[in-house]
C-alpha cells in the first residue's frame, strides 16, 4: 500500500478494507529504516492507527496538526510523502527526526521539549479565530507529558474557546493503560451521544428550563447535576478535564482505525474543545520494541531479527561514571538523594532508584518542580543530585536562580548531554549551558575534561559543596586522555596541562581531544602549545589566567557551546580589565542553532574540530 502513499491526502484514495495493510506496511518501513539509522521507534510504531485516522479526517496542509515532543511524528511524515527522507533519517542534511517546518507545509510546529503542544495549539486556535479562517487544529500530546506543569497551564486557559464557541481536538496517547472490555463498549456508546451537536445542546437547555421552575429549580438542578455526575465517574475515568471545561471523551482502542476516524469526524463537529483519550501499545507490531519500550524509545542501530544493538561501547559513558559514582557514595552518605525528570535511563539513575528507592525521586516531566523540590530538601540538611539533560534543565532556569540561588542552597546538578548531542538536533543540543549556568550568582560551575575527573569532581562537590553546584559532562564515552596527569580537585583551581611557549589553549571540557590533535598538527610546523584545562567555569581561576597571561602573548579558548556568554567571553573580559596586552581568540560556535548530524560531522561543520582549531590558531600565529 505504501506505493501509493506519496504526497499529502493521498491516503484518502485507500479503501476501508486495506487501512490493516497499510499499516502493516508501514511498520514494516519504520523497522526497516530506523534500524539502520537509529531514532525513535517504540512511540512511532504505537501509533500508527491513529496518525492513518487523523490524515483520513484532516486535510493537509491546510488542516494544522501539532505534535507533543514529536519524536512520534515519524508515520506522519510518511504520510505526507516523506518517504524517501528515511534514507537519511538523522543524518546530517538530512531529514530530522523531529517536525519542522522548513522541512514541510505539513507540520505545523518545531518541537522537540515536552508538555508544549497545548499552549502552541491554543495560539494556532485564536489566530485562527482572528484572521477568520476555517481550518480544524489537532494536538497529539502523551499521557508522560501531562506530567509537565505547562500542559496544565494550557488547560486552565483552554476554556476559553468553549465560551467562543470554538473547535480544538486534542488527542491524549495513552500507551500506558488497558481498556477492559465492559468499559470499553459503554464508552463508544457514551462517546457517540456525547458528541453530538444535539446532545450538547440538550444538555444546555434542560439546565436552562429547570431553572426557571419557581423556588424548586435550583436545588432540583443541582440533585440532577450531582447525581448525573456520580453515574458518569463510573464510565468516564477523566472527569478532571470536564471540570476543567473541555469536554473528554474515551478511553478508546487507538488501534481501530474506522472507530477513531468515526470520533474524529464527530468531534470536528463541536464547537468546543475536545480531549479525545485513546490507548495505544507502544512498540506494536515489532516484539523486542513491545517488550523493552525504554530501549528502543531512542534506539542507534540494530539488528531486526535479534533486537540488539549493532555496536555496543565498550568503555563506559560519563553518565555511567556519573551514576557508578553517586551510588558508591550513598552507600557512605546516607543524606544523599537522586532525582531525575522522567529520565531514569538516560540519566543513569535507574541502578541508584533500585538500589535506594527510599531516596530515589521521579518527578516526570516537570524540571522546574524538580529544581525546587532539590531545593526544599537541600534547605533541610539533604544533599539532592538532579541529573538532568543539557537541553532540559533550560526549562528550569527561573527556578535556579529565584529558588536554588537566592538563598545558596547546595543542590548539585548533574547536567548530562552537555555540547553538541548530535541526531536529535536543534531542540536537543547541549550548547546554551555554560552562559545560562554562568550568569547565576552563586553558582559554580565545573566542567571534567575525562572520566576520573568527572568522577573526582562528583566527590569532591558531595564533600564540600557549600551553594549550588553544576557539573557539565557530555554524551558518549568517557574520555581517557590526560587521566595519569589530573591533580586533586581544588575549589575554584584549573590546572596547567603542558607547557609551550607560542601560544596556550585553555580547553573546556569535551573538546580535550580536539585540542590535543590540534596541537600535535601544529607541533608539526614547529610550533611550541601549551594546554589548560580550566575545570571551574565559575569562579573563574584568575591565578591561572594571571600566569598564563604573563607567558603567553596568544591565549585562545576552546568551547563547544555557544560564543555569546562563555567561557571565552569570560576569559576575555577578565584579562582585558586587567590590562592584558596580548590576543585573545575564542573558539566555539556562533550565535546559531546547531542541526543534526554525528559529532564528528557537527565539529567539521562548526570548525570546532582538531583540524579548524588548529588551522586557525595558526593563522593567528603567522599574523603577529
């Protein structure tokens, strides 16, 4: 059926008894496909069903569909003739794994971060009512993401449509919770009455009537109100959304196509905003995806008959190291927590919640709730470790300073993903965090350059740390380089790798590597580099860069984070105020997005590698 599936709304020329082999055909092409080019298959596979009913009911691109996340976009993306972008799936210049309108008229949003559909979706609904157009708007956001504060704050403005009169479907994908059979055929029977015009009005008017029955019509309104509501909690599990005013419907089979395209089309009809709550199975159609959702979540390439990863690494990742750690010292400190946001994989911290769930803490979705829950209970004598991606403690940057800062409270943040991450592209880069982690009085801010310093680190911060504290480390294996050199961990102190005599590079963090290639290419042309690994971002080691100053007359910075308020920029505004006569040259990236593509194509492309550092510090050589 596939074939015949190559632009938008084509899927409206397939016949009713062939949608089961289309999508059978289709998850046959994402299994295919992602498994050469890694990327998220368990949600894609749930929900196939219903994306084929959304593109049956909807016309695009006139109609707007917004994905939560939209990490589960990939089925949506074939359907609008996206196909052929599946060769390239992640790659670099090629097709993301994410929505993005550059990409196509089709997707309507960028996304990329949790919980944000519903407020983006609210904006599309009254711009729409402003420029009196006429086109329906859908969400599809996941039961994880109603965990996120913001869903919530979409929710509680959502009423408003309601008293305009206005349409919005929003689809909860629940993969989650099972429908028992009784439930579930009083709900369709429920959901067909309930969504229709006539019955939303039938509701309205008989209210109306019985209040205007002299002295009795108030009270006998609220009896009826009160009992109708107690019989519809047996059938309707969600009636926080109606009390909400947005009227819920569910839950369904999201695996029935002609059951979901009959809900979808009736709740076109309403003038009024919908939540339409369908179940799905994440990882359908393929075993290994059903049976471990979390591993092929985000997976890198696999074997289809087997499951299992092509290439394993043998070395263990800074996250790794990061949680071997932490749980060696809960076993000597028994005031140390964990906390995570929906990530306990990811950050590591699933091996520390099983060995220590009393103080193991998953706060889903919601970074800014876990920033101050940190807070509250470092405020009471606790030590809490928030290990959280790069990308996503942005979301909890008000609370940093307003909540953890203010008052010097001594919360460490584990920041993983740090620098570039590459597949997952812009939403997902790591690159704002020493300019966003910097700028915040009281904090400190330290970067490893391998992984005994990230683990020195952790422990040192656990046994001193006096105000908040973030330790930024990067995705990926843990670098070795420079390991038999590392000094003890000193508050506030970097340390001088290797002396030279032209010119000094102070690397920051993951870009150790980078540095010491470009070095030894410059070694070749007679060159003499010396090397500094700052390790505090903030404070800022003035006695290291005094003595450096006083040697170098070429001091350049190497970051892979964004320019504009890093750690060059610091390094250059401290020396020049104090009079340093020499050149500063900072390296990093520009004031940009980054796209996807692997790290190693992503550093060419930025000049952030071996070869462009030490292409341009030579230039700056030959011109003094």
């Amino acid at each position: 059926m596939l074939e015949k599936i190559n632009k938008a709304n084509d899927i409206k020329q397939i016949s009713e008894k062939d949608y089961p082999v289309l999508a059978k055909d289709i998850r046959r092409f994402l299994i295919k496909h992602v498994s050469k080019t890694g990327g998220h298959l368990a949600s894609n596979l749930g929900i196939v069903e219903l994306t084929i009913a959304l593109h049956l009911v909807l016309d695009f691109p006139k109609d707007q569909l917004i994905f939560d996340v939209g990490h589960q976009s990939y089925v949506h993306k074939i359907l609008t003739g996206r196909k052929d972008g599946f060769k390239n799936l992640r790659q670099f210049h090629g097709m993301s794994g994410f929505p993005k309108r550059k990409e196509s008229a089709c997707d309507a949003f960028h996304s990329g971060h949790s919980s944000m559909s519903l407020s983006a979706a609210l904006g599309f609904a009254e711009a729409r009512n402003l420029n009196h157009t006429d086109e329906k708007i859908a969400v599809v956001i996941g039961d994880g993401a109603f965990s996120g504060g913001m869903a919530y704050e979409a929710l509680n403005n959502m009423v408003r449509l309601r008293e305009e009169k206005k349409n919005l479907i929003v689809i909860l994908n629940d993969n989650r919770m099972s429908i028992a059979k009784n439930v579930g055929g009083m709900s369709n029977y429920l959901n067909k009455i309930r969504t229709q015009k006539g019955y939303i009005d039938l509701k309205d008017n008989v209210e109306q009537s019985l209040l205007k029955i002299p002295a009795v019509g108030k009270s006998l309104t609220k009896a009826i109100k009160c009992s109708k509501n107690s019989i519809k909690q047996l059938f309707v599990p969600e009636m926080f959304f109606e009390d909400m005013g947005v009227t819920y419907i569910g839950p369904i089979d999201g695996h029935d196509i002609p059951l979901l395209v009959d809900t979808l089309e009736r709740a076109k009809q309403l003038e009024e905003p919908i939540i339409i709550h369908v179940v799905t199975k994440k990882g359908k159609g393929y075993k290994p995806a059903m049976e471990n959702p979390t591993k092929f979540h985000g997976v890198s390439p696999f074997d289809v008959k087997s499951g299992e990863l092509i290439s394993k690494s043998t070395n263990p990742s800074y996250t790794a190291v990061f949680s071997d750690t932490l749980i060696k010292a809960a076993e000597k400190d028994s005031k140390i927590v964990a906390v995570t946001a929906a990530m306990p994989d990811g950050t590591g911290l699933k091996e520390f919640g099983e060995k220590y769930p009393e103080r193991f803490f998953d706060v889903g979705i919601a970074e800014e709730h876990a920033v101050t829950f940190c807070t509250g209970m470092a405020a009471q004598g606790l030590k809490p470790v928030f290990a959280v991606y790069s990308t996503f403690l942005q979301r909890g940057f008000d609370q940093m300073i307003h909540d953890t800062a203010l008052g010097n409270y001594p919360v460490i943040f584990g920041v993983d993903r740090s620098g570039l991450v590459g597949a997952d592209g812009e939403t997902h880069q790591g690159i704002f965090d020493i300019p966003y982690l910097c700028v915040i009085p009281n904090f400190t801010v330290l970067a490893p350059v391998n992984g005994k310093e990230l683990k020195e680190m952790l422990q040192y911060t656990l046994d001193h740390i006096n105000g908040p504290t973030a330790i930024k480390y990067s995705r990926g294996e843990a670098e070795t380089l420079y390991e038999d050199k590392c000094a003890p961990i000193e508050y506030g102190k970097g340390q001088i790798l290797k002396d030279g005599k032209d010119a000094v590079i102070l690397s920051v963090g993951n870009l150790l590597s980078e540095s010491v290639s470009a070095i030894k290419l410059l070694e070749k042309d007679g060159y003499e580099i010396g090397l500094a690994n700052p390790r505090y971002l903030k404070p800022i080691d003035t006695e290291m860069l005094d003595e450096l100053a006083d040697k170098y007359s070429l001091i350049v910075t190497v970051e892979e984070g964004i320019l504009n308020g890093g750690y060059g920029s610091m390094v250059m505004q401290y020396l020049y105020q104090n009079r340093y006569c020499g050149q500063i040259h900072t390296i990093g990236i520009d004031d940009a997005f980054v796209e996807h593509g692997s790290i190693k194509e992503l550093r060419e492309m930025l000049k952030i590698d071996g070869k462009s550092i030490a292409e341009s510090v030579r230039g700056w050589l030959e011109k003094q």
